[in-house]
C-alpha cells in the first residue's frame, strides 16, 4: 500500500498542487471538519462508487486515523486506480479544515 503523511500532504497542498483527495469519514465525522478541497465518499460507499475514480489519476484517501483510508486505498488498487493512504488521518491533520 502505497502511503503518505499528512505533513507530506498539507507540503503538497501548500505548494499548489492540485491534488484529488478522498475523505472516507461518515458524515458526522465530515461535519466537524474536511481537508480544503477533499470530496466525501463514505467507505461504505466506495465499492458502489468505483466508476467515479479516473483510473489516471492519482488519489490520496484520509480518514480520522488512517484504518479505514488503508481498507480503501487497498480497494482501489485492486481495481486498478492509484490510491494513496493517508498516514494518521485527520487525527494527525495540521492544516485547514472547512465544515
């Protein structure tokens, strides 16, 4: 499974990289807060919700500590899209957050 940490993200998104990022959070969690950007996708609905995923483009999923964003990513990557977790999920989150 590829990884990344989210002060490695928070670096990429500082720098102005336009990056596709995934909360797998449920919406109560998502309500208190999502990365700048980040699209919900509960992970219950990522399975049914494949298609929406460009097998060409790379993707970086974050939950509250990274367990759920991992089953996730492993997923994706079985279908064929490049998923990356996200390390520490929001728990570890340094930057902005947007209700």
């Amino acid at each position: 499974m590829k990884k990344i940490t989210t002060d490695e993200l928070l670096e990429r998104i500082e720098a102005g990289e336009q990056l596709n990022i995934i909360d797998v959070r449920e919406a109560d969690e998502v309500a208190a807060g999502i990365i700048p950007g980040a699209k919900h996708i509960p992970l219950g609905e990522v399975d049914s919700r494949v298609g929406e995923f460009e097998k060409d483009k790379p993707y970086y999923l974050v939950c509250r500590s990274g367990a759920r964003s991992g089953r996730a990513s492993d997923f994706l990557n079985e279908q064929g899209v490049d998923a990356t977790n996200v390390e520490g999920g929001m728990l570890n989150w340094n930057g902005e957050t947007t209700a």
